[in-house]
C-alpha cells in the first residue's frame, strides 16, 4: 500500500488559509459576475449603435452564436438604476 504524505502542520492550523483561499473565490466570482455584466451591456450598445453580430464577435473573441444568446436575454436592469414603473 503507497504511504501518502502527511501535512506538516494539524488542520486546525490552515483554517486561516482555508478562509482566505474562500475569500478570494468569492471575490473573484464577484469580478467576474460584474465584467460579464458590464460585457453584455457593452455588446447590447454595440448592437444597438448597429454593429453586426459578426462584428461583436470578432472585437470580443467570442464565437457569433455565443453573441446571439446574449443578445437574446434581455438586460437585467441594475440595482441602482432608477425606473419609472417602479412603485414609491
């Protein structure tokens, strides 16, 4: 049977390398959340100002149908964004 190696340290010492380690996930994933939004806005204006689909893809490196379904989903309006047909 191989003998696996044993850690130096005990575990309840790396909880505070576990925790940072989650930490930096949950940020990264928050980065990416928002640049995927802040994409998607940027290809709805492109379409919007008359870029053709093929266009959008080649400026992004996405493929073309990728830039199809998001321009299929419509925007999700941002918290922050202010509304007409939103009750006071």
């Amino acid at each position: 049977m191989p003998a696996f190696p044993t850690p130096a340290a005990s575990p309840a010492d790396d909880t505070g390398d576990l925790e940072m380690a989650a930490a930096a996930v949950t940020a990264a994933q928050q980065e990416l959340q928002t640049a995927r939004r802040e994409l998607t806005a940027a290809i709805h204006a492109a379409r919007h100002a008359g870029r053709s689909v093929q266009h959008i893809a080649a400026r992004t490196g996405l493929d073309p149908v990728t830039v199809r379904n998001i321009l299929a989903v419509t925007p999700a309006k941002t918290p922050d964004s202010s509304s007409s047909d939103v009750p006071r």
